[in-house]
C-alpha cells in the first residue's frame, strides 16, 4: 500500500504564517499567483503539472505542514459572468494542524482533456472526495486507483453538476452494483489472491431485474 | 355392579350463560391486524429521527399498538418510509416491499416520501408511489410526531373496512 | 469465494452484504465484506443512497433559500448547520452580527451539540443492544426540543439562523427554560455514564475496537469528537476561535487510543463541557438588537419602509431578489458537533450562489470506515459505525 506521511502535532497550535507570508515564499519558490477572485482567504493558482510537487512541499516542510487536505472542490465555469480561460477549475482547501493557517490550491482544468493528477499518495482522505468529483464533474484524476462514481449510481450517464446538466433530468436504476469487482480488487490489495469467484449471495440477490417496475400495482388499493 | 343413574347430556352452550358472542369474521381478524401492527421503518433520512422520536417515551406510539418495530420485512406488516427516496434508493426499497408478506400496509411520512419534497432534481423519486402503493401520505418535513400518531389512527381506520373474505374471493 | 492469503493458506470466504437498510447502517448505507469465519478479511464501503442532489438545488435558489437545505444536511444538529452557513456569507459582506446575537448562536449551537451527540451515543449503544440509554437520551432530548419549538415552531428542521442575525429573538423565559434543560441533560449523562462506564459488556465490546492511530486520523482528513479519541488535540472552537469561543472556560475532551470506546467517551464528555459553555454563555446574554443594521443583509423596519423611499426599495429590492454577495471564493468553516463543518461558496456577483460546496464532517470519517473495519469481526461494523457518528444527511448531500 501507498506509504502516508503524517506528522501529529503537539502541545496547542501555533501561529503560522501570515497569507501574505504564504503567498510570497510560495510565489518565489513556486511561481503560484494569487487568485484573481481571493478576497477573503489565500487562494493560490497552480498549474496542474505542478500540482504534486507542490503538495508534497506543503505536506512535508516543517515549517508549513499542512497536514490535512479537508476537499477536493469540482468547479464548473461555464455560466460565470466575464469567465475567459478553462472551464473547469478544482479547488484544494488544506490546512496544517501544527500552524494556525490554511490556503487553497487552485487548479484550472481544460475541457478538452479534463484532467489533473490524483493526489492519493499523498493524503488516504482524496480516494473519496475525488471520486466525488469525478462523479459530479467528470474531471478525471490520473492515477487514481479506483475512479468510480461515488454518489450517483452506477448507471448514470453525464455529470450533475456541471452547470449544462438540467437540474430536473432524471434517470432511473435498474440494479444496484453489485460491487464484487470492487470487493475483489480490494482483497488482492490486502495481498490475497482470488482463486474462484465462489458463489456470491450478493451479486445475484440484488441484480435481480425487477427492481423498477414499468406496471405499478395498483396505488391506494387494498395492497 | 349397579346400575347408576347417569344425568342425560345436555347441549354444552346451556352452562356458557353470557359469555360468548357472535360476531364476523372479519372484525375479529381486523380488530387484531389493526391493533398489532408491526412496523418496518425504512428511515433513510430527517424524518427518520422524528420516527425515533415517536417510538420513545414522550410519544409512545405503543399506545397505538404499533411500537414492535421489526427491522426485517417479513416479520412486520406496515412498511414506513420516512425520508427522500432516491433513484439509487429504489430498487432496495422496491424488493423490502416484495419480500414483505400480506397483509401489507404502507406509509408514506413527510414531503420527500410523499412528492420528492423540497429536492426536485437528478436523483431523487418525485414521491415513492412511482415505485409501491402507499396507503397514507403524511405531509409535513418531517411531520410532527401528533401527524404520525394520526396516521396510524387513520390506517386503523382503514384497515377496518377490509373485508378477509372479500381478499380471500378476489385474490388481492 | 476460493482465495489464498497473504499467508499463503487457501481458506474460502464468505461475502456477506449489510444494508442499505440495515439497523445499523441508518438505512443508507452499505458494506460488502468478505468474512473468513467471522473475521473481515476486507471489504468495501458503498455511499450515496441518499444522495439527493443539495448542490445542485441551492444554485437554483437565492442565499436565503438556501437555510432550509442546510438543515437537513446534519438533521441531528439541523441550527450547527444554518450557523456556519450564516457565519460563511456573513464573512463574505465583512460584517459581525450583535452580540446578543452571538450569545444566542453560541447557545444554541452547544446546545445542538448536545442532542447531536446523544443521539449518536444512544443509538450507537442500541447497536450495541443497550437500549435503556436510548430512553435516557431521548427524553432529555425531547425536552431540548420543546424548546426550539417555543422558540421557532419547529423541531427538528429549525432554519432559526438569517444572514445578518436570527429569525427572531427569544421567547420571554428561555434562559429558565435553558437552564432547567441543563440540569436535565447532565443527569441524563451521569446515569448513561453511570450505565456504560464500567460494564464489562460494554468495555469488551468497544475497548481496542477498530482503533485508528492519530497519523491515520490527521491523513484520513477526520476532524471534531473522532481526531480529538485518537489523541490530537484540536478542536476549531479553541484554535481558530469565532463567536468569542476564546474567552468561554471550557476543555477540549481528548482519548488515547482512539477505538470505539475512546469515541464514546469523548462524546459523553463533551456534553458536560457544552453544558458549561451554555451556563457562561446565558450570563452573558444581554439585551440588545438581534439583527444586523445593514442594509445589505436586513429587512428595513416596518416604520421606516412606509416613511422612506430608500428603506422601501431596499425592502423590495432584498425580499425580490435577496442579497448580494462580492464576487469571490470564500470558505469558512465551524466545529460542528461532527466536526469540521465546512462551507466553500463561490459568489459571481448574483444574488444566487454560483457553487456551494460542503466540507462535510462524516464524509472523511466514513471513507476510513473500510479501512478501519479490515481484520476486525463482524459484531464490530454495527458497534464502530455508530461511534463514527455518520449522518447520511450531510454523508450524501
Ligand atoms: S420530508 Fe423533510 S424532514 Fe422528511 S426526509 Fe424530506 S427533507 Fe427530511
């Protein structure tokens, strides 16, 4: 499994640097700009091929550690007012638990291609949130172990959020995922090795094809 | 060996006095059924908790007969669904109603269970109806416990107008 | 299914589904595992059955509209949740709403902290097959709620927070209200503390279960009641302070080994802290505004709106359209009984949000869940989840 470096902090926290402290050593160090949008926090934009180098310095200096990633923010820009460049942009808020400050990694996405690097080696809490933002956005996460859909079921087509998704379009599921092949891959990451895939209770329980009827019983009678 | 008198048999009602009473049928079948329903809570959401908060001591729905709350289908007989039903919610709840056996109520409480709510969007059901039959809609987000307690009255209600007999000939 | 070990033995595992609707589970969630007698050799977590589209819905509306939703997405702490959305738009206008104001949130937020974690902690030891607790709990719960019904009319999905100050201001007699509840809630935490503290059931069951280090916890991302059980310290009310938390005298709670029972406990003890936190905080309710002057957030009075053309155009101008946020990304976040509470909103100027995204406390919390479950048994999935307190409200969205 993929080695997670953490420090814990101790004794309370610490006063840390100052937003514009931040923004100036990373500015020299890494060429990152404050965010034209940033009023209230520190918003730093980073080039997606930077993206890692980045985090693993902030995740890693000692005199920064920023210890936990809390998100990973899916932002779509196609209806903003004035909005010029890429269309998609993710947003990383992170914080450090040993220093009092905290900013956020901005990355803008091309539509085109639509991807960043995944950032699972660094943080266990990213597997989850950017599969979230996979799900919502379709933002892909290269090297992401498992870029499965997370909220929305297994059988939906488009991604929700973006801001040409209509809000009202609905689609239906026929079976929940019966998720075996995740369940597998899974255990050959603990170091099993699958020899027969057995009978599983769960893959036929729950595929059963009837699950959304087209005829309804009859509603309000004497069920 | 003697011959003894033997006092002549009499028809047993003769000694019973009061103490029965004819009746049909079907009261007596749904007098039991209405006063003993076991409840499945199929709680996904907020009004879940307000479904706890009924069975505990404040509310205690077991003044209405209805606290054995059983959380596998085949043992209960009213199915609550308390909370936002979505798509990828539906065949779960779809299959709970199949397994349960007749005679089968269902309730509907709160606005999501009953229309989608206040969430009308991608991935919720606009009201569980599109997927079971419902006997009773609660309104309210999440109803008050009073609404719950008349909903069960109401199903009581309900359930006292079915006819054994009548379900037994028609097959339903 | 046929498997050889990591060990090298060939042993055949059973796969065992639990949920969605499962007691344990709360209904929406879901474990596959694969069982080698009754161990979990491992499995895999599924969430999203309640996922019913928040994001999407608040851009459809205005600032305002949005209260309602974040209600339902803790609906165990439904007033936590319209405080930090509140506190995050209000940080956007730059403005600090009235002491008295801040007092009442402070109040109500400790208070929502409370009822939020007895009802983790009474279901979680109805899991655990101990259900007197669940009767303690909920009655003294019930009576807290009696008191957000005087105060709004609601009790669970309460929308008592505006942007700028409150719905109204309180109701004559609550501060007696609130400290008769106060004595309540700390008896009823003394019997179930009382019931569970030394009961050998409980302890073999929760003690070294599912135990997460603090390296795990910080790089799971966890925050609030579960960081603070595996022995890091920190909680935003003491590091970041807002709401004058600074000058409250109260401790954080923290555990030493971060299982099931640390979690509990750490839980427990932080409502008798609450409880204090309320006592200080109703000593210093004064009287005084409740809402903000501002005429970008607050409603003119009505004298002034039939007196003054400015004050109704602004009325209208509010009620029509709502308020107006700078353009900008802005996030801020509150402990919420969970934990960190995060709100990120991306304004573009409009008088509807552009994006809204949650930092929800249980969404790191729950994706360590499978991780934390892997080689422990069966029993364990109901008593561990419980103690993770997973709130599928704000889990989904
Ligand atoms: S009706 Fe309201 S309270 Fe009930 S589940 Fe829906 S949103 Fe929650």
């Amino acid at each position: 499994m993929i080695a997670h470096r953490t420090h814990v902090p101790q004794g309370p926290i610490q006063p840390g640097l100052t937003n514009e402290q931040l923004a100036t050593l990373l500015g020299e160090r890494f060429a990152l700009t404050r965010d034209a949008s940033d009023r209230w926090d520190l918003t730093l934009v980073c080039k997606a091929e930077q993206l890692r180098e980045v985090v693993k310095y902030l995740r890693d200096e000692p005199t920064l550690s920023f210890a936990m990633l809390l998100d990973v923010v899916g932002v779509d820009y196609l209806a903003y007012p004035g909005h010029r460049s890429e269309r998609f942009a993710v947003l990383y808020p992170m914080k450090s638990l040993a220093f009092r400050h905290r900013l956020v990694l901005k990355v803008m996405v091309d539509e085109e291609a639509c991807v960043v690097p995944s950032l699972c080696e660094f943080y266990k809490s990213v597997e989850w949130a950017e599969r979230e933002a996979w799900d919502q956005y379709g933002i892909v996460f290269a090297g992401h172990p498992n870029l499965k859909r997370l909220l929305n079921h297994h059988e939906f087509v488009g991604h929700p959020l973006r801001k040409d998704y209509p809000c009202q379009k609905r689609q239906k599921l026929s079976m929940n995922d019966p998720m075996i092949d995740q369940l597998e891959a899974r255990l050959r990451s603990l170091g099993y090795t699958i020899l027969e895939r057995g009978e599983t209770s769960v893959g036929q329980a729950i595929t059963r094809p009837s699950a959304v009827p087209s005829a309804l019983p009859k509603a309000g009678g004497k069920p | 060996m003697t011959y003894q008198n033997v006092p002549a048999p009499v028809a047993p009602e003769i000694n019973l006095g009061d103490s029965f009473v004819t009746t049909r049928v079907d009261a007596v079948v749904n007098w039991g059924r209405r006063n003993s329903l076991w409840p499945f809570p199929f709680g996904t959401a907020c009004c879940a908790i307000e479904f706890m908060g009924i069975v505990s001591s404040v509310f205690d729905v077991s003044r209405f007969g209805a606290e054995l709350v059983r959380f596998s289908p085949r043992q209960a007989d009213l199915l609550i669904i308390a909370g936002t039903v979505t798509y990828k919610q539906a065949p779960v709840l779809r299959r709970i109603y199949e397994q349960m056996c007749e005679p089968r109520w269902v309730i509907s409480a709160g606005a999501c269970a009953s229309s989608g709510g206040f969430y009308d969007c991608y991935c919720t059901v606009p009201g569980i109806d599109e997927i079971i039959p419902v006997d009773i809609y609660i309104a309210g987000c999440p109803p008050r416990p009073e609404a719950f307690l008349e909903s069960i009255v109401q199903l009581q209600k309900k359930i006292d107008k079915e006819s054994l007999v009548e379900q037994r000939t028609v097959g339903i | 299914m046929k498997v050889i070990t990591p060990q090298g033995e060939h042993v055949d595992l059973m796969t065992l589904n639990v949920g969605p609707s499962h007691p344990a589970t709360h209904g929406t969630l879901r474990i596959l595992a694969a069982l080698d007698g009754e161990n979990i050799a491992g499995c895999v977590t599924e969430m999203g059955y309640l996922h019913r589209g928040f994001e999407k819905m608040i851009e459809q509306g205005t600032y305002s509209q949005v209260l309602p939703y974040t209600d339902r997405l803790n609906y165990c702490s439904a007033m936590m949740n319209n405080i930090g959305f509140c506190k995050a738009v209000e940080k956007m206008f730059a403005i600090t709403v009235p002491d008295r104001c801040i007092v009442v949130r402070v109040i109500l937020s400790e208070l929502s902290r409370i009822i939020d974690h007895m009802v983790c902690t009474c279901t979680n030891l109805v899991d655990l097959g101990a259900l007197t607790n669940f009767w303690y709990f909920f009655n003294t719960r019930e009576q807290v709620y009696v008191i957000w019904e005087k105060l709004c009319g609601a009790r669970l999905t309460n929308t008592m927070t505006r942007i700028g100050g409150m719905y109204r201001d309180t109701y004559h007699g609550f501060e007696d209200d609130v400290r008769a509840v106060l004595v309540k809630i700390e008896s009823a935490v003394h019997e179930v503390r009382g019931l569970i503290e030394h009961n050998k059931i409980f302890i073999d069951r929760t003690k070294d279960v599912c135990a997460v280090s603090a390296a795990d916890a910080i790089s799971w991302g966890w925050t609030g009641p579960c960081l603070r059980a595996s022995g890091v310290d920190r909680d935003l009310r003491k590091d970041e302070p807002y709401y004058g938390y600074e000058t409250y005298n109260f401790d954080t709670v923290i555990g030493t080994s971060g299982d099931t029972f640390d979690r509990i406990m750490v839980r427990m003890y932080e409502m008798i802290e609450s409880v204090s936190i309320v006592r200080q905080a109703l000593d210093r309710l004064k009287p005084g505004p409740i809402n903000t002057l501002d005429a970008r957030l607050s409603l003119p009075s009505r004298d002034q709106v039939y007196h003054d053309m400015e004050a109704l155009i602004n009325s209208f101008k509010l009620v029509y359209e709502g308020v107006r946020p700078p353009a900008g990304i802005c996030y801020d976040a509150t402990e919420a009984a969970n934990g960190e509470l995060g709100y990120h909103i991306i304004s573009d100027g409009g008088t509807n949000p552009y994006r809204v995204k949650v930092r929800p406390p249980c969404f790191t919390q729950y994706a360590a869940y499978a991780d934390m479950l892997t080689g422990s048994m069966l029993a364990d999935v109901a008593s561990s989840l419980g103690s993770i307190n997973i709130i599928a409200g704000e889990l989904d969205r």
